[in-house]
C-alpha cells in the first residue's frame, strides 16, 4: 500500500468511525484504493464459468469452508503444513476453485497493488458466482483481513460433515453467529455443484440401517442418483433402481 493510499485508508476509517457506522465493514471499502475491483472480480469469474460451470459452486463453497474456521479470513487459502485448513479432512480432494483465486489476486493486484484482502476477493468472487450462475445478488461488506493462521484441527471441528445430525449442524451454525433460518437458506447452495456419491448412498441403499433407501427422498430423484451411485457404493444391497 503506498502513502497515498494508506492516508486514504485511515481518512476512510476515521470516516466511519466519526459518523458512528457501527459495522466496520463496507461495500465501498476499496473506493479510492481499488476502484475497478468489482469490475475485475466479475470479469474473472465469468471467465471461470465460461471454462467451467460448476466452479461457481465451488467458489461459494470455498468461502463457506473459510467463514466457519475463524471467520472470513481468507485463511482456507494458505498453503501450510499437515494441519493447515487445506488438508483437513472437509477439504482434502474436494475444495476446488484455488487457482481461479489465484488468477483474480493477480489481476487485481496489477490494477491496485497491495490494498485489497484475499478474504475480501473471495467473498465477492462467491457472490457474483451465485449471481453468474442465476441466484441472487447481494451487497458484499468489504475490509476484512486475510488471516495469517490456517488451523486444520478447527476446520475438523467447525465446518459441519455430512453425517452429522441436525442438531450438530444447527448448532455449528450457531457458533459462527447463523440461526435455524440461516442453516435452511444456505443449505439451498446445494442445489448447484456436486458430491460424491460416498456421502449419501447410505440413504440410497441403507438408510439408518434399514438397508432401504430413505422413504422421505422424492422417488425421481432415488432413481437417477442410484444409477449415478450403484457402481460406485458397497451398500448395493436393493433393487431400487
Ligand atoms: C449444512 C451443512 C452442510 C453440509 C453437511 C455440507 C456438506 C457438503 C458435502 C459433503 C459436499 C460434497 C463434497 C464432495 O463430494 O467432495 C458439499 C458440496 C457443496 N456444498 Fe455443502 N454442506 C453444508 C453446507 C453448505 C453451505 C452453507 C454452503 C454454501 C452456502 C454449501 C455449498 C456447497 C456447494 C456449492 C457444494 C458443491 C461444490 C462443488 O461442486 O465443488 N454447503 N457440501
Ligand atoms: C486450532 O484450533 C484448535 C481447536 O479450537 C485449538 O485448540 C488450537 O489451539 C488452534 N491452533 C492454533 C494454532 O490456533
Ligand atoms: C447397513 O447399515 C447398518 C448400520 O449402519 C450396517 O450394520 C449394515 O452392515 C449395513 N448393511 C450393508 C449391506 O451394508
């Protein structure tokens, strides 16, 4: 961040603190510091989407698995030792998007040099890839610092896992400050992407044991996923599909 800059940085803070905003945290946050990032932001994700859809998913997932482990601190994205975020057991070969970060970071930094966050890249990069790929939009606060520490052994704990219960799930949520109505509206990110067959094909084949498929799941949908999964699943133990 060169003088210039900096001096803008604290005129802005002074800024907001003087008119008593009470979040820190701003869309304009990088107004005079960086005023294409939007611009650039959405350029390379459309490019990204354009190579390859499904890495509008992706993207929002990534700043998901960043937000549960000490905030969204951009940390997720640190290459560390064994227990750094990237090799904790929700991430290792299933986070994907990296390089597409990468390739953002870049662009923005020949454009403005030194003054915008990687956590702040990646959680404007999530949102326009939900926009991009046809949810909604909304206005992403910005001036979060990239964390310096990547913590595996928390990712472990915090980020929910598929075979959790409900109620472990709520209340992962609520350790990061989101409610019952919060876990329903973000769980709709499922409805784009993809997982592995690994985790849910108990609920095709042997749900809770009963070595049934579970009888909430609408019929369709068993159909085509059994197909998907039969191959690749050791509990083929119906004839369902
Ligand atoms: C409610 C608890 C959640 C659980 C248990 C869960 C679990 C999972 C699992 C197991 C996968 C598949 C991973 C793989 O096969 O490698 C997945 C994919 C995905 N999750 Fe979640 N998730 C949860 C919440 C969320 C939230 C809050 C978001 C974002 C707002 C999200 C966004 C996604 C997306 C977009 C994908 C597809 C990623 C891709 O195709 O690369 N999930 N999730
Ligand atoms: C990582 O998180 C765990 C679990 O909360 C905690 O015990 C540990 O001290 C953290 N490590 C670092 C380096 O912050
Ligand atoms: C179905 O699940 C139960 C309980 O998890 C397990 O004991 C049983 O071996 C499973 N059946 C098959 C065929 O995998």
């Amino acid at each position: 961040m060169n003088r210039s800059s900096n001096a803008n940085f604290w005129l802005v803070n002074f800024f907001i603190l003087s008119v008593g905003v009470r979040s820190q945290l701003t869309p304009d946050f990088y107004k005079t510091t960086c005023p294409d990032l939007y611009r650039i932001v959405r350029r390379e994700v459309q490019k990204a989407l354009k190579y390859e859809m499904r890495m509008g998913a992706s993207l929002l997932r990534l700043h998901f698995h960043d937000c549960f482990v000490n905030g969204c601190d951009g940390s997720i994205l640190l290459d560390g030792d064994q227990d750094s975020e990237k090799f904790a057991t929700p991430n290792l070969n299933s986070a994907r998007g990296f390089e597409v970060i990468d390739t953002i970071k870049s662009s923005v930094e020949r454009a403005c040099s030194g003054a915008v966050s990687c956590a702040d890249i990646l959680a404007i990069a999530a949102r326009d890839s939900v926009l991009l790929s046809g949810g909604p939009f909304w206005y992403v606060q910005l001036g979060r610092r990239d964390g310096l520490i990547s913590n595996g052994t928390l990712a472990n704990l915090a980020i929910p896992s598929p075979f959790d219960t409900l109620d472990t799930i709520i209340s992962k949520f609520n350790d990061v400050g989101l409610d019952l109505k919060d876990v329903v509206t973000l769980s709709g990110a499922h409805t784009t992407g993809r997982a592995r067959c690994t985790f849910f094909s108990n609920r095709l084949f042997n749900s809770s044991g009963t070595e049934a498929p579970d009888s909430t799941i609408e019929t369709t949908m068993l159909t085509e996923y059994c197909k998907i999964c039969a191959y690749k699943t050791v509990m083929r133990t119906q004839p369902v599909c």
